[in-house]
C-alpha cells in the first residue's frame, strides 16, 4: 500500500459531488481529511491518500477528469 498527501482544489461544478465516497467505493482509495475549506464556489481538502499504487493512479487520473486540480505535499500541511 502506499501513502499520498494531496491538496485537492475543486471547481464550483464539482462542491457538491461525492468524491471523496467516489474514490473509496470506485477505486479502493481511502482517504483521511486532514484540512478542509469547501463552500458554494469552490473548495479544498488537504488528505492522506491510501491505496495501491495503481488505484492511486487511477483516482488520480479520474480527479483530473472531473476538474479537480491534485497537488502532491510533503509533510508540510499547506493551506
């Protein structure tokens, strides 16, 4: 399994979509918010991403399909 820590910034068309539900139940990737702004306009979440390698790609690929921007961290929490 790995790791990721990941700001995800989300575009209006997209605030009120289950995501988060999306990523666990479409592609096996658990997700623990750690930080978090989203309100009618926009949003953010900062969370750490667990999965397999491939299922992190995959979620990575669906989230760019679905407009939300992916930002890998260290381990620095960014806001």
């Amino acid at each position: 399994m790995a790791n990721v820590r990941a700001k995800l910034v989300y575009p209006v068309s997209q605030v009120k979509r289950p995501v988060i539900a999306r990523l666990a139940l479409d592609f096996n990737v658990l997700a623990d918010i750690r930080r978090a702004n989203v309100e009618d306009g926009n949003g953010w979440l900062i969370c750490e991403l667990e999965g397999t390698s491939e299922n992190l790609k995959g979620a990575f690929e669906w989230l760019s399909e679905m407009g939300i921007e992916v930002d890998t961290l260290g381990d620095v929490v960014e806001s």
